[in-house]
C-alpha cells in the first residue's frame, strides 16, 4: 500500500467517524460516496479521481439515481504499464 493509499483511506476513515454520523445514511447509491470517492482517487490518481467524485456527488440527489454505481475502471490496466517519461537525445 503507497503512502498515498494510505493517506486516501485514512481520510474516508476519519469521515465515517466524525462527520458521516452527523450527516446520517443518505446516499442512494452503492457503494456510498464517500467510499467511491475513495476509490476513485486511489484508482485514477488525484485529479481525474476528484473529478469522478465530483460528478458522482452531483449526481447524489432526490430526483437523481439509485442503485449499484462502481467508479469506471482504471484508464491503465494490468496488462499496460505506468506512464515513464524519459528525456532521450
């Protein structure tokens, strides 16, 4: 687990003790929110993951859907390595 990970759930953990109770049980979705969001940051990295997350809460409303909503996969799968950048001559 990178450091980064750790730092991710580590956040959604502090959330559900402090301020999840206070807000209550209101996502539509499955998995939550927040737990999507997670996972969205941890998979695509910070910015297109905060980006998912943030049309994913747009989306969490009375007149919007319900139902089971797992963030896309991973643009970069196990078959393609991590992008490397290399200056060659």
């Amino acid at each position: 687990m990178t450091f980064y990970e750790s730092c991710v759930r580590g956040a959604l953990r502090a959330y559900k003790l402090t301020l999840s109770p206070l807000i209550g049980r209101q996502c539509r979705f499955l998995p939550t929110c927040s737990e999507y969001a997670a996972a969205a940051l941890i998979s695509h990295g910070p910015w297109r993951g905060a980006l998912l997350a943030g049309r994913r809460l747009c989306r969490c409303h009375p007149w919007g859907g319900a139902g089971f909503d797992p963030p896309p996969p991973s643009r970069r799968g196990a078959d393609r390595p991590a992008r490397t950048w290399t200056c060659e001559p």
